[in-house]
C-alpha cells in the first residue's frame, strides 16, 4: 500500500510538494520509519516536517520573524549601478541619492545590499596612468614575446635603479597598541622634512641576484655613471651565471639608457638587447617587484643613517634566494598572457 502511494509523489521536486507528501503519509498512519524508507527526503527532513506538523497542525511554514525588506530587487540593482557609476562614492554618499529614488536606508543597510553583489569596499590599487600609446606599445611587446617559455626569460638579465630613502615605509604600518598610547614612540612612524636618499643599480636573473652598486650620494644616474656601471657590474654578472652562454639584456627607456654612447657600447660589447619596454609597465619588469620585497626587507632593519642604510641594502640584497629570483622570472608568460586577455591593461602584478 505505501509504494502505491509513494510511487507518484516520487516525482514530486519542490520543499512544498515535498512537505505536503510527507504529511500525507503521516496522515494516513504511515510512521517516520516507514516514510524514511520511501527515500522522499532526508530523515532530519521528514521527521522536522512531520513534528512542525504535530505542533502546529499546519504544512505552512512559519513566517520568518524580524523587519521587512526596505528595497527590492529593482531598487538593490539600481544601487548597484550607481556605485559602479562613481566606484570611489562612500555608502552615506550612496543613502543619499538612493534616497532620492525612493530608498529610505541607512548607510549599513547599503553596505549589506551591496556586499550581497559582491561590491566590497578596498583600497584602490596604485598603477601608473596608461596612455593610449602606453596601451598600444604593451600590446605590442606582448604579442612580441607570448610564445616565449619560462626558458627563454631565463636567459633575460633585468635590470633597473631604485631609490631607498631613510624613514620610509613601503606601505602602511600597522600597530597594536591601547587606549592613550597612540604617541607613544614604539607606536608612531617617525618621518624627516628631507630624508637621504640613497640611489642603487642592480640586476638578477633566473640564476639569482647580480651585482647591485650604490651611486654616490647626490649623484643622478647619467650616461658615463651608467657605461661605467654596465662595464663593472653587469658584464662580471653575465660572465659569472652564463658564462659563453648568450643572454638578453633587459634595461627601460631611460634616457641615458637610450644615449647613443651606450646603444654603441652594448653593440661592441655583442650584448643582445631585449625589445624596447613599454613606458609605464612596471608590471612587465620583475625587478620592481625584486625592488618592492627588497625594501621591505629594509624597513624592517630600521636603518638610523645613510652609512646603515647603505650595509642594509647590501646585505638583504645578496640574502635573496635564487628559488624567489627565479618565480619572478617564470612568472613573465603569466604577465604577458594576463596583458593580451586585458587588451593592455593592467594585471595583478
């Protein structure tokens, strides 16, 4: 008798369908086992429904407590487009013209309809401006170097200047500290008027850091600085991790990096150049996130002097492992892949 009667409420698929066979069951004297055994609905499920039933002597479910809904579907998708119309707009900003078409929230409330979407407030990323010429020449270069594999970049040198200024943090700092101690000297970031800046050259590869020297102080970086560099530092560099090998030299499109004493210098020294970087990209050069742990690194040492300063950098310069330089290097595919997929914006590195 209960599969005559379980056989067409089998095909049954919604909770409410589902609630009202198991009721019916119940009614005509079938126990919790016997309508377990159908398979209808979990056990919990039909002994939570067949209990409702008995306090209640209704299959209805009970109204769920508490306020009602302030907006609807339409109004949260109206919110929805007016804080992708200004992503920078506060949730007070957003309660207010929400308002105006109708909403009467608060603030909260608007954080919670748009947390529901997805919309969570951060703080926005830092990324150099694009010209529409910076856009054109990273697709370029991209396109240029997608078939390379994490094998060609690892025979790319990188290289670049950094400046490392005394007193500075790379990013906020946080604290943790009580009520009254917000100036207490283990608890404030101690900032100078006109810190020393100290100017570094460096350069790695897959095979690990390079030579890395120190401009003397107040010195710019100029085109007989840079042909001295490139002869003591980076030509002992790709003697040292290549050997007879061929590599790529990697340098941006700074200007004495374009003069032509140093575009005939690399030609008679045979070092093969990689394509011209495009301007703004320091999502597509390694060494500025080489440069970017570096100086972390640094801060944590809290250097009080130039001369500090100075031991510091070269120390946590030379503790660099080759297993970081070398993910750097074959994140590069990742980076140009990423680039293409996003016409010549920016990606996450």
């Amino acid at each position: 008798m209960l599969e005559i009667i379980v056989l067409p409420l089998l095909t049954m698929v919604t909770c409410k369908e589902t609630r009202a066979a198991i009721i019916a069951l119940h009614k005509n004297g079938f126990t919790g086992k016997d309508i377990v055994a159908t398979k209808i609905a979990p056990k919990s499920t039909i002994y939570r429904f067949i209990k409702n039933f008995k306090e209640r002597s209704s299959i209805l479910v009970k109204k769920a407590s508490g306020c009602p809904r302030k907006s609807s579907k339409r109004q949260d998708r109206l919110l929805k487009r007016i804080q992708l119309r200004d992503r920078s707009a506060t949730s007070a900003e957003l309660a207010q013209e929400w308002q105006q078409a109708g909403v009467s929230a608060s603030a909260r409330t608007v954080r919670r309809r748009l947390l529901e979407d997805g919309l969570v407030s951060r703080r926005a990323a830092k990324k150099p401006l694009l010209s529409k010429k910076n856009i054109r020449d990273r697709l370029i270069f991209c396109r240029k170097y997608s078939e390379w594999t994490s094998e060609d970049w690892g025979k790319v040198i990188f290289s670049d200047e950094a400046p490392f200024r005394l007193f500075w943090e790379s990013g906020k700092r946080l604290v943790r500290r009580r009520k009254g101690e917000r100036y207490h000297q283990s608890c404030v970031m101690p900032t100078v008027k006109h810190p020393d800046t100290i100017h570094v050259w460096g350069c790695f590869s897959s095979k690990g850091v390079g030579s890395l020297t120190i401009l003397p102080k107040n010195t710019a970086m100029n085109k007989e600085w840079y042909q001295n560099t490139l002869q003591q530092q980076l030509l002992p560099t790709t003697q040292q991790q290549f050997g007879e090998k061929q590599c790529i030299f990697q340098h941006d499109g700074a200007p004495c990096h374009k003069a032509k004493v140093i575009t005939k210098w690399l030609g008679d020294q045979n070092v093969e150049i990689l394509g011209p970087l495009p301007g703004n990209s320091p999502d597509l050069n390694p060494i500025e996130n080489l440069w970017s742990i570096l100086k972390r690194r640094v801060d944590k040492q809290k250097p009080t002097n130039s001369d500090k300063l100075q031991e510091v950098i070269m120390k946590e310069w030379v503790a660099i492992s080759q297993d970081l330089a070398q993910k750097l290097i074959e994140s590069m595919p990742s980076r140009i892949a990423e680039v293409l997929k996003k016409k010549g914006q920016h990606c996450k590195y």
